[in-house]
C-alpha cells in the first residue's frame, strides 16, 4: 500500500479507534487494510 495518500480525518480516527476505544494497534490496521483493499479508500 506505498504511494496510498490518506486524508487527515482518516487519520485521525484511526488513531481514536486505538486511544480512545481501546482496539488494538493491529485491529485497527487490520480492518483499515481490509476496508482499503476493499476500494474503501479515503
């Protein structure tokens, strides 16, 4: 996935799905990957 641009706000919930509700780095990553492969791309 290099060269894939994401927008600010993608970004930033991600990183609440982590710091806030408490999912695993490597959740979160996995259901990112799954939706972006899914042409679920911000």
């Amino acid at each position: 996935m290099s060269g894939t641009r994401y927008t600010d706000e993608f970004k930033a919930e991600a990183v609440k799905q982590v710091t806030e509700r408490g999912h695993g780095v490597v959740e979160v990553s996995g259901v990112l990957i799954f939706r972006c492969s899914r042409g679920r791309v911000p």
